[in-house]
C-alpha cells in the first residue's frame, strides 16, 4: 500500500468521514468534529497539488482527531484567546505531523545524501519543499543542530 492508501485505510479504520470539495477560497483542508464522536475531514482536492502534499495534509488533519487540538469555529473565533488557541493547536499539530512524517533522523540521513538543498531534501523524502521548510523551522525551535557535512554546500 502507498502513503496515501495507509492514510485513508486509517481513516477508514477510526470511522473518520474523508470529504473530496470545494469549501473555501484559502483553505485545502478542514477537520471537523460533530457531536463529539462524528469526525469529518474536507478536502479541497482542486487546490492539493500532489500526492505528497495530499499525505501531508491528510496527516496533519488526523492527527488534530488524534491528539484532540481542536478549536472551535465560532462567531467569537476573533477574539485573542481563541486565536491564541487556534495558534497553539496549529502548531502542536504541525509539530507531530512533521515528527510523523520526516523524524530527525530521516532529516539527517537526507541531508548526508542530499546536501543542505531544500528541494533535493524534499524530492529524496518525497516530500513538498514547503514541508521541508517547516520541518527545518519546527526542529531550530525544538532546539535540534543538524550535522551537516564540507560537501553539503
């Protein structure tokens, strides 16, 4: 199985709802929960550009069901506290989707490989290049130094 069939198959098998829509004019993606145990997820997939990011995506959203950061879309959504806990379940779930999907030690051993060069990063973790950016910043802020050999310019 692929990536991306693993991925569904786990949503399948959590009893997770995958919608394929249009929804918003910014947004690829969207987790919902219903009633408590009804999860949804919304895909936009005219705007994912590939399977990569379609993995990359999907992960992310399940693991917001998973480790439970989720917020709530309300009327009140503008006010600093619920933005500051938007902000702070984004970026705990970006955090695991990135330990998820390119741990450090996968990071290393492309960088060994690859050189220091985002993109052939991405293509050799088959990975998008703004996945590999973020990773990048997400271990700097985590503390992680990557050992990065003369050759890897």
């Amino acid at each position: 199985m692929t990536e991306l069939e693993i991925l569904y198959q786990t949503a399948y098998d959590s009893d997770i709802s995958i919608w394929n829509t249009n929804f918003s004019p910014t947004k690829k993606a969207a987790c919902l929960c219903l009633n408590g145990d009804n999860n949804l997820i919304v895909l936009d997939d005219e705007k994912i550009t590939s399977e990569s990011e379609e993995a990359e995506i999907l992960t992310h959203e399940l693991a917001h069901i998973e480790s439970g950061n989720l917020f709530f879309i309300t009327a009140s959504v503008n006010g600093p506290l619920e933005r500051a806990n938007q902000r702070f379940y984004e970026a705990a779930t970006t955090r695991e989707t990135i330990l998820k999907l390119l741990p450090k030690n996968k990071l290393q051993k492309a960088i060994y490989s690859e050189g220091a060069d985002c993109w052939k990063i991405a293509e050799y973790c088959g990975r998008t290049i703004d996945f590999v950016k973020k990773a990048f910043e997400v271990y700097e802020n985590m503390g992680v130094v990557f050992d990065v050999p003369d050759y890897a310019g």
